[in-house]
C-alpha cells in the first residue's frame, strides 16, 4: 500500500482542484446525515424559557454549585464584529480542580475535554436548549475506569444544571 504525506498547503489545494463551486454546501446547506458511530454524543435539554433566562438560570446553577467560571463566549457576538448574523448562542466554560483533576491524572487527553461546558443556543424554531457532552460516553471512550464516584458527581451536577434551566 502506498502511503502519501501532503503539506497542508498542497491538500488544500488539491481538494480545491476537486471540487467545484457546485459541490460546496451553501452557509444554510443542511449537512449530510452521519452514520450512528459518528454520534457526537450529546446531551440535550429543551427550555422552557427564552434566551437570556436560560443563560442566566445555568451561570447561576453554575455558581450555586461551586464551580469556577473560566469564560462565557458568546459566539453570535463574534459573529456580529465580522457583520455575519448567528442566534443567540453562548458557550460556557467552567470546572473544579477537584472534581478535574483526578479525571486528568487518569488520562491526560482528557484535558481537551475539561473544564465542563455547556452550549446554550437559539435554534430555527425558536427553541432554547442546553447542551453538554455525555460524560459517560468519555469515560469510556478515553477507557477511564475505577472513578465511578467523580463520574457519577459530573454526570449529576451537568445534569442538574441543564435542568436548572
């Protein structure tokens, strides 16, 4: 089998000289389905309040809970300085040392996935929604095994503050 290495530059290009203008999705293009195994693995609540409620409720059951705020990043505002229109959605950033730490020690990768985050978003429809990583699906994906009691604290508390909404 003959194996090639590309530069990223010569991919790009090379892709670009396979496709044509036709075959790119437009911004608003649905995506294609995935097969089940390319499930990202999410877990997904609806509210039953508007945005910025939402928002609130989860910082506040956030902070209730002793976590760390590290960043709120409000992606439709990004959107807004480069004159691009995005609802409402906003990435929060948080974490304990605690609770990470002994994640982290057991496999390192998992320092990619934590701190914790939770997406609050604006869909088409108007829906508000609070969205995190299943947790369990990490732990077994990265093969971490013997910390059932840290696993079961961040389900809970993810869980809880979702619902919170």
């Amino acid at each position: 089998m003959t194996k090639w290495i590309l530069s990223a530059p010569a991919a790009l290009a090379l892709a670009a000289c396979a496709a044509t203008g036709a075959d790119l999705p437009k911004p608003n293009d649905a995506l294609p389905a995935m097969a089940d195994h390319h499930n990202p693995h999410l877990v997904m609540v609806k509210s039953n309040n508007g945005f910025e409620q939402t928002l609130s409720r989860v910082q506040n059951a956030i902070e209730s809970r002793g976590f760390k705020t590290f960043a709120v990043i409000d992606h439709a505002a990004g959107a807004a300085s480069i004159g691009a229109d995005l609802r409402p959605t906003t990435l929060v950033i948080f974490g304990k040392p605690k609770g990470g730490t002994p994640v982290i020690q057991a496999e390192q990768r998992m320092g990619l996935r934590l701190p914790l985050k939770v997406l609050v978003f604006e869909d088409a429809a108007g829906d508000v929604h609070v969205t995190y990583e299943d947790m369990t699906h990490l732990f077994h994906e990265y093969s971490i095994s013997g910390l059932a009691g840290p696993l079961a604290n961040i389900e809970g508390a993810l869980a809880a503050i979702a619902a919170a909404n």
